[in-house]
C-alpha cells in the first residue's frame, strides 16, 4: 500500500533544541563536578532525559540516589529556556503544509515529555495540522525502542508499513526502522557525512530540500 501517514520527531528535527539539552545537561553534570567531551554527549543524542541520567551516572559512578534530581534538575531547565533559546528549523511548516496538502494523517513522537510536545506545537503554531502526539516519556523504554512510533501510528489507526518517519538522531532512525517504517534522516550537519545513516531511506541537509521527487522515490 502507498504511505499515507507521516510521523515527525521534534527535537534537532522541528526545533533547534539539542543546544538547549546540551547546555541543561552540562550544567546539571556541572553541579556533579562532571564535563562530558561533544563525542560523549553526541553518543547518547536521542536517549530520554532518565536514561541519558541512567548511562552517565554509572558511567561516572555518581550516587544512584541523586538520579532523579539529575532528570528533573534538566527538565526543568530546559523548559524553562526552549521557547526563548530554540529556532524553529528551517522548513518546517513547508514540509507540514506538503503533507497536508497531500491528505496524510501527521504525528509527532517523541522521547521528550509531553510538556515539551505542549510549547512546541505553541512555538510553531503546527498544532492544527496534528492528527497524533506521542512521548516516551511514560513508556517502559524510549528510542532506540519503536514503541513510541507504534504507539503514534496506533493512535491514527495507521499501519506502520504506511508510515514514513523524519528523524535527526541515530537512535530515533533506529526505532522508525525497527517500527518497520520508512525514515528520512535530517543528521546536524556535522554528522551529514557519517556512514551510520545507511539504514535510512533518504537523508537530507534540511527538511525544506525534500521534494515530489524524493517523495516519490521513496514509496518503494
């Protein structure tokens, strides 16, 4: 069957965000007398914020008991500045218009916390156009895991062999393709050229370069 629905990750992908998690995280790793190198942080890129927690607290043999107060010491900071430090992506209500226009159902799924889904669709205005929106933020495990692509499908009665993802992280592609979804990859420039994105579909340089081209091409 063709695709009819397609289902958009939002941080690094919608809005320019990373910067803002990269600055919370920094500082609540601060508090912990800890400086993580960009090559570190970028290998956790796409974790939710309590397994981003879970990996570098062991990792840094930090107090199990603080883990919560690290997670809730990032929420809040990024919630706190996202509106006002995070850019809309380029192209962004370009490709939701072009989906729009051809009849698709759109989601969001994401494994940030719904509080985060609620300023973003405030930010961009995109809200209207939503048919779905899903976190992991509840779920028993996040990307790399296609449970929060499952359930955004779901949630609009799609098929997931229908569906076709846009992802900017390794492991959010990794959960669109395990969903047994097409992904087009969106990778920050300075990971544009890594050999990892080879399971995606199609990779591009910005969400505003896809094309009828592309689109076609990908449905099969």
């Amino acid at each position: 069957m063709a695709l009819n629905t397609v289902i958009f990750d939002i941080d690094g992908l919608l809005i320019d965000s990373e910067p803002v998690w990269n600055k919370a995280a920094e500082v609540t790793l601060q508090h912990y007398g800890i400086v993580l190198t960009p090559q570190q942080y970028a290998s956790t890129t796409g974790l939710r914020t309590k397994e981003w927690i879970d990996w570098w607290f062991n990792y840094f043999n930090i107090d199990a008991t603080e883990k919560p107060n690290g997670e809730k010491m990032i929420v809040e900071w990024v919630l706190n500045h996202v509106e006002s430090d995070a850019a809309i992506m380029p192209g962004v209500h370009y490709i939701i218009n072009f989906f729009h226009e051809r009849n698709f159902k759109i989601g969001l799924a994401t494994s940030s916390p719904v509080s985060l889904i609620d300023i973003v669709l405030k930010m961009t205005g995109i809200g209207p156009y939503l048919h779905a929106t899903a976190s992991a933020e509840d779920l028993a495990y996040g990307k790399p895991h296609p449970q929060v692509y499952l359930d955004c499908a779901a949630k609009m009665n799609a098929i997931a062999t229908d569906c076709l993802c846009f992802e900017d992280s390794f492991n959010g592609m990794l959960a669109a393709k395990s969903a047994r979804m097409k992904c087009v990859v969106v990778p920050h420039p300075h990971q544009l050229k890594d050999e990892k994105w080879g399971a995606a579909d199609l990779k591009l340089s910005s969400l505003q370069n896809f094309s009828d081209l592309h689109f076609r091409h990908i449905q099969f």
